[in-house]
C-alpha cells in the first residue's frame, strides 16, 4: 500500500529559494560568458579608433564629477580624522591615513560608484535602445559583429581608464585632506607629507588599481549585458524595458562594486 506524501506548508518557500537561486546561478553564468566572448573580440583589428572613443567619453568626460568628489571626500576625511587623531594625541599621522584610506578603499570605490552613475548607465541605456529599434539586428544582417562593435571597446575602454581616474581621485583627494588639515586646521605640512611617504608602500597602491580593474570589468560588463539582452525582459518592453535596464545595471554595479570590495580585500589583506 503507497504511503500518502503529506504536504508541507514550507514547500512553496523552498521551491521560491531553489527558482531564485537558479536564475542567479544562470545569470552569473551568462555573464561570463558574455565578458568572455567580448574580451577576445578586442584584440581583433580596427578596433583602436572605437576604443579611443570609449576612452574619451568613459574616462576624460568622468574626470570633472571624479576631481569634484575626490577634493570633498578629501577635505571631509581631513575634517573627520584630525579630530579622531587629536583626541588620542596623533595628529600628526593625518596625511598617511588619509591617504592609505583613499588610496587603499575609498578611492577605487567612490570612482567606480561614479563612473557607473554616469558613463555605466549611458552604456546601457545606449544599446538597449540600438537594440528595441532593431539597429543591432541590423548590424548582423551587415555581418558586422555587434558585440565586438559595441561591447568589447566598452570594456577595453573601461580597463584603460578605471585605473586612471582612480589615481585622479586619490591625488586630490589628498589634497583636499592638505586643505582641511594644515591649511584650515593648522598641522604642519612637512608632517603631513612625510607621513605620507613614509607609511603609503607599493603594495597599497598596487592593491588600490587591482581594485579599480575589477571593478572596471564588473561595472562594463554588467551596464553592457543589461543593455543588450534588455529585449528578453519579462517585465516590460519598448521604451520602459530601456529604463529599467538602465536602472538594473546601475544597482547591479553599485551592489558588485560593494561586494567584490570585500572579497578582493580579503584577498589581499
């Protein structure tokens, strides 16, 4: 005689988390295989002039809203930290850990979180449309590849200038820390420098740009992926799939961003 399966009241819960887990699962997947194929297709010929382009509007038209947040980042870390140091007698430590704090974190961070907020979500809203007006499926019938005409010089663009707006922002981030801490606070500028030099190694600037480079092939990948495939959402369609992408890609980023920061620091810790 069969036994009757008594039913659960948890089984719709459990089969809610194995769904979600699989169409996560299915999604990381596609997307390094979406990376994968893109990245190849840069080393292919003719794409120096579109990855110069990228470049430009990625990393030079970034450069203002990155200096402009690097100098107040600077300037509010100054603020903050001369007072911490001052209540434990070390005030004259502010200029290395302002700059180990930018160099090290808030530098690669902040500058990924900016360039997502505005060239990631141009990327993706810019393909999203060539894609719901059939412009890339016209780009197969020329027997152009779009991923390679589209993506790869995104990605190549974005490796290229991650590194260096990150460099940027910590440069004048720690001028902005000089603002506030000797000339506004009244620390002495040799200190300030010298601390600098003497605790900020290699070995923190080289993790600051292995950061900024994890982030660039991150934030790339994910504003391109959510542009190109906008049409297979479930959601919506037209237009209102464009801005969702958009808004997807910009979440997406910022929570990776977040993520991988502590995996990578944990990693070179």
């Amino acid at each position: 005689m069969k036994s009757a399966i008594k039913y659960s009241p948890f089984l719709p819960f459990f089969h809610w988390i194995g769904k979600r887990t699989m169409n996560v699962i299915n999604n990381l997947g596609a997307i390094a295989i979406f990376f994968v194929l893109a990245f190849l297709k840069i080393f292919r010929r003719k794409q120096l002039r579109e990855i110069i382009q990228q470049v430009f509007y990625i990393g030079a038209k970034s450069s203002n809203i990155v200096m402009l947040v690097g100098l107040f980042t600077g300037m509010v870390l100054g603020l903050q930290l001369y007072y911490t140091l001052t209540k434990v007698g070390s005030a004259g430590f502010l200029g290395s850990v302002v700059a180990l704090t930018l160099i090290r974190e808030l530098g690669p961070v902040l500058t990924a979180i900016m360039i997502t907020a505005r060239a990631g979500s141009a990327m993706a809203a810019e393909i999203g449309n060539l894609r719901i007006s059939e412009q890339i499926d016209a780009l197969y019938t020329m027997r152009i590849d779009p991923q390679g005409y589209l993506v790869s010089p995104c990605i190549a663009a974005s490796i290229i200038s991650f590194p260096l707006l990150t460099a940027l922002f910590d440069l004048i981030g720690i001028l902005g820390g000089y603002l506030t801490g000797v000339v506004l606070l009244g620390v002495d500028k040799g200190a300030y420098f010298y601390r600098i030099h003497s605790y900020v190694d290699m070995v923190d600037i080289r993790g600051g740009f292995i950061k900024s480079l994890v982030f660039a092939v991150l934030v790339s990948t994910i504003c391109c992926y959510q542009g190109y495939f906008t049409h297979l959402r479930t959601d919506s369609y037209g237009a209102r799939s464009v801005s969702l992408s958009t808004t997807s890609a910009v979440v997406f980023s910022c929570v990776t961003i977040l993520i991988s920061d502590y995996v990578v620091t944990s990693f070179l810790m």
